[in-house]
C-alpha cells in the first residue's frame, strides 16, 4: 500500500493475535477510519478530480490512476458532513472490491492506527448519519474514531455493483453425489454484503448454514455446542468452516487455531475465504491450520471447493 508523505506502512512490526490496523482520516470535524485491509493505496487530489455527470450525487467524478479511470466517491456529500475545500490536504483513499477500483475523497489522512480488535465496539443501533456503514466505535486517547465499512458504501453507491448480488449468486451450481441440504457450514463473514450473498449463493446451491459476523462470535457458538450435555461429535451440528480473516474482536486466523487445537472440533474443515491483502498470506493460512484458501474474487468456484471439502 502507498501511503503519501510520513504514513507509510512498511515500517510496522508484524501484528499480534487480535491486532489490526485502522487508516485514520477526517471528515469535517469527525474522525473517521478504515481498515487497511480496504485500501490499496492513497493519493493526492494534486491532480485533479474530473467533474463528470454521474447517476448517483455522492460520485464527484473521476481521476486518471496510472492510465485507468477510476470514480470517486465524496463522502462529505454522501454524509451531508460540511466541505472543506483545501485540496493540498485532501486525499484519495483507493479501494478494489471485486476487481472494481473506486477512490474516496477525505478532508485529510491522519495516520496509521494499529488497535486491538477488542476495543472496536459495535454501535447498539445507527448512528446517524453514518447508518449501516458504521462498522464500529474506537475509542483510544483523548478521541474517538469511527470505523467505516468502504466496501458497502461502494457497492451500495455505484450502479454497476448494485447489480452484484443477483449477479454473483446467479453461478452455475455443479452436481454432487450428495445431498447438500444434510451439510451444515459455518460462514463467518464481517461484511453484511458478503453474508448476504454467500447465504443466498450457498443455499441456492442447498446448504444448510448459519452466518455470523466475526471470528468471536463463531468460537461463541462452538463452544456453547461442546458444552453441551447431549454433546458427541461436531458433524451432528456443523460440517465445515468458511471464513473471511480481517474481522473484529476476532480475525479468521485466530478462530481456526483455536478450532484446530480443540479436540473435539480438530477434524472441521476450514476454508479461508478472503479479499485480504496480507502478505505471505499462504503461510499464514498454513501455520494457523487453514485447510485451503479461496479469494473473493474466485467466488464461481466456491461451491465446487466446498463440495471437496465438507465432512461427509
């Protein structure tokens, strides 16, 4: 990742269990943040941002990023936030979701924060105006900073990608010798887009799952099943794993050490289902116990991985 000026991230030491790191930005006097793992890179607004007329107001336009035009998203506009106009300050803030590239205007990028995923706290209810793309609170020092889920508000904004879903869960779903409606997976997944879509792709395909929103959450409901008193094999209640790895209070990597160390939940199947930039990710996945590994963007062969893996 580029990052203009003093916040470049090749200096940070490899992160620790639960850690993660936050792109801190203003937004008027709000600051806002977003995890590293959504941005690919931050420019300057130097160059200028070409006015084009758009099908959604919060789109101010484009700029030219090494030869491939890229919209931007103003998020003061798409949060009604009061402009500031002093462009040697503002950034772009450039993410790719499902091979689309879009930019988000900032008033100014902070620093680099890196946190435990602890103390990001979930909103009880929307937070006007941040609404559901507010994915959590960080409240450190003398300041709180809030958590922006970049991924939704671009799929939710450009025309193109609010066609995605239907899309994306359209796949042809191969054949099985199986009946898939007696698997149950365990699909753990941050985004409420990606839980969205893997539910309605996996069912389509007859899975039987339950979703839940990070790594904690999942180990909350595993452990509740071995705790169990009518408790005697796992397969009587889950069949496989599938989950994203940057996530709160628990990332994926963390939740399949701790399913592998188990006893009693060592033989599930865990499938690494990430977008993540992560270097030296396949050694990670490894390490950690990951059983294999998928990117977002091959999501047409989920159902086929899947299939290979699920405890019969």
């Amino acid at each position: 990742m580029t990052i203009p000026g003093q916040w470049h991230n090749d200096a940070f030491p490899a992160k620790k269990l639960n850690e993660t790191e936050i792109v801190e930005f203003g937004l008027g006097d709000q600051l806002c943040g977003v995890e590293v793992t959504q941005v690919r890179e931050i420019i300057r607004t130097s160059g200028g941002i070409v006015s084009v007329p758009g099908p959604h107001p919060s789109i101010c336009g484009v700029v030219n990023l090494r030869g491939k035009i890229i919209p931007v998203i103003n998020l003061s506009t798409h949060f009604h936030v009061p402009i500031k106009d002093d462009l040697k300050k503002s950034r772009i803030i450039v993410s790719e979701f499902y091979r689309f590239r879009v930019g988000f205007l900032a008033h100014h990028v902070v620093r680099i924060l890196r946190i435990s995923r602890l103390i990001v706290e979930a909103p009880a209810q929307p937070v006007f105006p941040w609404g559901n793309y507010l994915k959590g609170i960080i409240h450190i020092e003398d300041r709180s900073v809030f958590l922006l889920d970049f991924e939704r508000i671009a799929l939710d904004i450009h025309p193109v990608e609010r066609t995605e879903p239907q899309r994306r869960s359209s796949f042809p779903i191969p054949p099985v010798s199986f009946d898939r409606s007696t698997k149950k997976i365990l699909v753990v997944e941050d985004s409420a887009f990606m839980r969205q879509l893997l539910a309605r792709y996996l069912k389509q395909a007859g899975y039987n799952i339950l979703t839940v929103s990070n790594g904690h959450e999942a180990w909350e409901v595993l452990e509740d099943i071995v705790r169990g008193a009518d408790f005697k094999d796992i397969t009587q209640h889950f069949h496989l794993i599938l989950t994203d790895i940057e996530m709160p209070r628990m990332d994926g990597l963390e939740l399949v050490r701790r399913v592998k160390a188990h006893p009693a939940l060592k033989k599930l199947p865990c499938i690494v289902f990430s977008g993540s930039l992560i270097e030296d990710l396949p050694a990670k996945c490894r390490e950690a116990g990951v059983d294999t590994q998928i990117s977002k963007d091959d999501i047409e062969q989920l159902i086929r991985l899947l299939d290979s893996k699920v405890l019969p």
